[in-house]
C-alpha cells in the first residue's frame, strides 16, 4: 500500500513508535496491542494519538487508522504485524 500522506505529520516524531487512533475502531484496538506488547518487550517509546483530536490528522487520515509510524516513518496501514514491528525496532 502506498504512503497515505506524501509527508509524515510532526506527531509522528514524537516517540519511536507513533499510533493515530480512533475510538471505537477494533483495529486501532488491535494495533495498539501489538505497539504496547512489542515495545514493552524491546523498551521502545511509543505514542497512541487520536486522530480525532486533531483537525490537521483528520483531515489526512480519519479513513485509514490506525497508521504506524516508526522513527518517524509510516510503517503500517490498518493492519500491524507484530514480527515486522519486532524487526524494525531491532
């Protein structure tokens, strides 16, 4: 899947792993649960955003949460792989 945004938003900088969420989206649930089991395992930093709460993060990806963003790059989509998260923070 191509990058949902040409640039990632400056949030996604804010920790090694950055997750734009939405309440209520079994998928962000899912993801997020991937993010905190990872990077407690690893002691990574991470971030849950919601999109929501946020004009600018709406208007780019109320349709495509949750995104994943490691060290400042969109890694996921909707769907995170725990494997390939494990990898990218190793």
């Amino acid at each position: 899947m191509a990058p949902v945004a040409d640039t990632a938003p400056e949030v996604a900088s804010s920790a090694r792993v950055v997750v734009i969420t939405r309440d209520g989206c079994h998928l962000c649930t899912e993801a997020l649960t991937i993010v905190e089991t990872v990077c407690d395992q690893l002691g990574a930093e991470w971030l849950a955003v919601d999109v929501d709460d946020d004009e600018g993060l709406r208007s780019v990806y109320t349709d495509h949460v949750p995104v994943t963003f490691v060290d400042g790059r969109e890694f996921s989509v909707w769907v995170l792989d725990a494997d390939r998260l494990r990898a990218a923070l190793t």
